[in-house]
C-alpha cells in the first residue's frame, strides 16, 4: 500500500501506488496461494483505504492486521486526515488485530493518551471502534521514562507488558 525509503532513524521518502494496481497486486496473490493471514501496514489516503476495504470484502482472509502506520516516530502524520473516517468506520471492524501506537490511537479517539493509565481506557474504546472484531494491542513506545508499557486487550481481559527501554538513535522500522 505504500513504498517507503527509510532506515533505523526514519522514513526519508514514500510512494503510494495508484489504488488499481494496489487491487490488481492483491487478486494476484489470492488467486494464486491460499492466504490465511494479511497484514496491513501504512495507508496514505482515503482512496487505498478503500481499496484495501474492498479487497478485504472480496477475499475474506481470516486473520488480518493492521498495524496503521498513520503517525510516525517523529509526529510526522502519514494517513491524510481525510482517509480517517474510512479507516474508522471501514477498515477498523474488518480486521482481527489492530496496533496502533499512542499518537494513532489519540487520532482515532479524538482525546489525547499520553499515560499508562489512559492507555487502560483507550484500549477499550479502540476495541469498540472495530465492533468487537478486532483485539487491540496499544503500544505505549511515545510515553515518557525508562520502561515501555504495551497494553493489550481482546474483549474479554486486559494485559499489560512492560519491558526497559533500550537507549539508542535506532528506533526505526
């Protein structure tokens, strides 16, 4: 859905092909494999959102992901602002796991989840947002000291992962 240029410190450049042959590169792959599992990275605009939907509704994979790549490491926003109610309201409730990082999930929410505690209620307000089809794991990189917290939730419990920060300029991709 998206080409970048990019290293460990950062995405330098991305291309976005045209939606046709995104669908085009999607129904190769189906017709040719069985697929069990998709996973959906960075979507730039509204219209290979919608394709994305599309291909989703037309294949019907069991298992899909979606890591939404809509707010770089740097802030940079890298899902037009008008994509966002597609991927809301579309994507969202189509896929099995959902990833975002905290400032995604504060795009999605609409409120700002910058604590370990708001990041106990964004995981149930994400989970609503894909209708109870999609696990959330929130990730927590964003929050400020030297422990990581992740915060995951299916419907059912909430499980939060802790682990050290490692120090380095490294954090890319």
């Amino acid at each position: 859905t998206a080409l970048t240029a990019q290293n460990t410190q950062g995405v330098k450049a991305i291309v976005v092909p045209k939606p046709a042959f995104i669908k085009k590169e999607v129904d190769a792959c189906f017709k040719d494999i069985r697929i069990d599992a998709v996973k959906i990275g960075m979507l730039a605009d509204e219209e290979t959102t919608k394709v994305v939907v599309q291909c989703l509704k037309k294949w019907r994979p069991r298992y899909v992901v979606l890591v939404p790549g809509m707010v770089a490491k740097s802030g940079d926003r890298l899902l037009k602002v008008k994509a966002l109610k597609t991927l809301k309201e579309e994507l969202i409730p189509r896929v099995t796991l959902f990833t975002p990082n905290l400032p995604e999930a504060s795009a999605l929410l609409g409120y700002e989840v910058k604590t370990r505690a708001m990041m106990q209620k964004a995981v149930r307000d994400l989970y609503r947002l894909g209708e109870g089809n999609a696990a959330v794991y929130l990730k927590g990189g964003h929050l400020k000291g030297n422990t990581l917290t992740d915060v995951y939730f299916d419907g059912k419990e909430i499980k939060t992962l802790t682990e050290q920060r490692i120090v380095t300029k490294n954090t890319h991709g």
